[in-house]
C-alpha cells in the first residue's frame, strides 16, 4: 500500500450565510482570537462581545448579502476549486485537505479526518503569503493546538510565508498585464491592515519604523508584515515595469489611526484631489477573491474615487484558481 502525504490548505473564513446570526457567529470567533486583537483578555471579551459584534454584525451582514453569489461565499467558492485542481496536481500520493480558521470547514474537524487517515506526513499550507501573526500566526497555532491531543503525531511540516515565490508573483504578473498598467494614472498595491504594535512585536529590539522596512528584507525584518508587503510589491513592479514613482503600498480595513500606513481610502482620495481619473488596484495578501477586495476595493473604493472627481477604480482580480497560483502551492508542497 502506497503511502499518502496529507495537505492541509487554510484560509481565513467566512460566515456560513450573509444572515446576521451566522455573521454575528463568525465575528464573535474571529475577533475573540487573542492574535487578532490583541489586549488583555478581559477588555478584549467587552469590546468585542459588547460593542463590536452587536453594532457590527447587522451593517456586515448586508455587505455580505450583496456579496454573496450563487456559489455562496466568493472566499470558500475559490479555495475550494484551488484545492481541487491542487489535487489533481499533485497526484495519488497526496491528498488535499480545506479548512477556514474561523467557521466551516473547521481546522478541528477537518483535522480529525487527517488523523483518521493515518498519513505518514502532513503538510500546513496557509494561504496567506505574507507572515502575520493575526492570520497565519492564529491558523498555525490552532493546528498545533489540535495536533498536540493526538496520540500518534506523523511528520508535520508547516509553511509559514512566501511572499516572494516565482509562481505566485508571476501569478499575479499575469493577472496585472490584462490591465496596462501604463494606461492607468497609478496604482496602488492594497494590504489588509494591521495594528502597528502587532508588527512592532516582532522584533527583539526596537520598532518596525527603526528597520527601514520599505526598502529591503533584513534578518531582522524577513518576518515583518510591512517589510515582506513591501517586498512583494517590488517584485510585482519590477516584472511589470511599473516605475516607484507611479505605484503606492498602502493598508485597508483599519479599525483605528493606529494600523499601519498609509490607508487605502486616503491614498485613493488623495489620488483624485490630485486629478487622476484611472487608478489600478492589486491586492497581493489576498490569495482569493473576498469581501476586501469585491466590495471594499471594486465599490467603496470606486466611490470614494468618484465623489473627488476620479471616473475608475479598477481592481485586479485576485489569484483564485489562477494556473501559477496552483503551481505555486504545488511547489510549496514538494519542496
């Protein structure tokens, strides 16, 4: 009997459906996660349970109604068809597993599966490709958390970034050129945001600001958010010849004035005040198109560009089922 290698794949979640319980259920989970906000467990508990999730819930879960599709959720609706043609990659050897952090499938459940197999080695793949301990950090630990209970523990190996990949910035190379970027006034490259003490802690000494993350990965810096963003970027920029000048990093869905910088909505204000009227719009932490970018980007955005004298927003797709994509993760896989 040939052995089999388990893949784990995990992306962040969804709400089961754009009603406001399964909404509620899903940010009152992703939100009492103590990596994603991260204070005091008490003041976390008030601010989320009693101010957060019931303000929040019924504004998102209209969002979410008009993202919702005939699929269901465009997040879950990609990974699982990137998980199937990853398996049709990788062959009998190998079989690929789906699990969100936060709601169905569950790491728990899609785990205990994994262990009722009885693979000789199991692969963590997280679908983030930048390292941030609020997604890949919280998916990671939770697989330990369940992995440590099991009696018989194979061979685990865990993948914790790779944002710098050959398949997977062709990837989004490719989904770039569609688009002429030189026919565009700028672009902006658009990471989900983090709170500046979440990239501060990665340091042993100092601050991210005192570790010039903007232009270069260091053996300080190689687990940054903001520095391997950054890199990111210019590995994008290079490829499609998109000059420093004409490009902007910049960081959506902040909760405060304390996440990194600069915004996303700002830079796109800013970019209209100053009279251009055609911004493109990549969003490389996102490996699946999701709420972030089909809403936030394709239509808040659009707005906000519109109101200050801009006529298009134009967002490149994300990765999804993209052919470099899945080579990408095969490769991750194989190494």
């Amino acid at each position: 009997m040939k052995e089999k290698t388990g893949v784990l794949l995990i992306n962040l979640g969804t709400p089961d459906s754009p009603s406001v319980s399964d909404v509620r259920s899903y940010l009152s989970q992703f939100l009492n996660d103590p990596r994603v906000i991260d204070i005091p467990w008490l003041a976390r508990k008030i601010l989320v349970n009693l101010i957060i999730v019931p303000f929040r819930a019924p504004k998102s879960a209209k969002v979410y109604k008009k993202l919702w599709t005939a699929n269901g959720s465009p997040l879950l609706f990609h990974s699982v068809r990137a998980k199937q043609l990853l398996q049709n990659e990788l062959g009998d050897g190998y079989e690929v597993h789906l699990a969100m952090r936060y709601k169905n499938p569950s790491i728990p459940d899609v785990l205990e599966k994994m262990r009722k197999a009885n693979y000789k080695k199991i692969v963590v793949l997280p679908m983030f490709p930048q390292y941030a301990s609020a997604s890949t950090g919280s998916a990671l630990e939770e697989v330990m958390r369940v992995i440590q209970t099991w009696w018989v523990i194979p061979e685990i190996r865990l993948i914790s970034q790779y944002y710098n990949h050959p398949d997977y910035i062709e990837g989004f190379v490719e989904r770039g050129k569609q688009f002429k970027p030189d026919e565009y006034d700028h672009v902006l490259f658009s990471y989900h945001g983090l709170p500046e003490r979440q990239v501060d802690k990665v340091y042993n000494a100092g601050l991210c600001a005192d570790h010039d993350c903007e232009h270069g990965i260091t053996e300080e810096n190689k687990f940054c958010y903001k520095a391997t963003s950054y890199a990111t970027t210019r590995l994008i920029a290079s490829r499609l010849g998109i000059p420093a000048e004409k490009y902007t990093v910049c960081f959506q869905s902040r909760l405060d004035q304390k996440w990194l910088k600069p915004f996303s909505d700002e830079v796109v204000r800013e970019c209209a005040k100053k009279g251009m009227k055609k911004i493109l719009v990549f969003s490389p932490a996102f490996t699946a198109d999701c709420l972030e970018t089909i809403i936030e980007i394709g239509e808040e955005y659009q707005e906000i560009f519109h109101n200050y004298g801009g006529e298009k927003v134009q967002l490149v797709e994300s990765l999804n089922d993209h052919p470099k994509w899945i080579q990408c993760m095969k490769n991750l896989i194989l190494n």
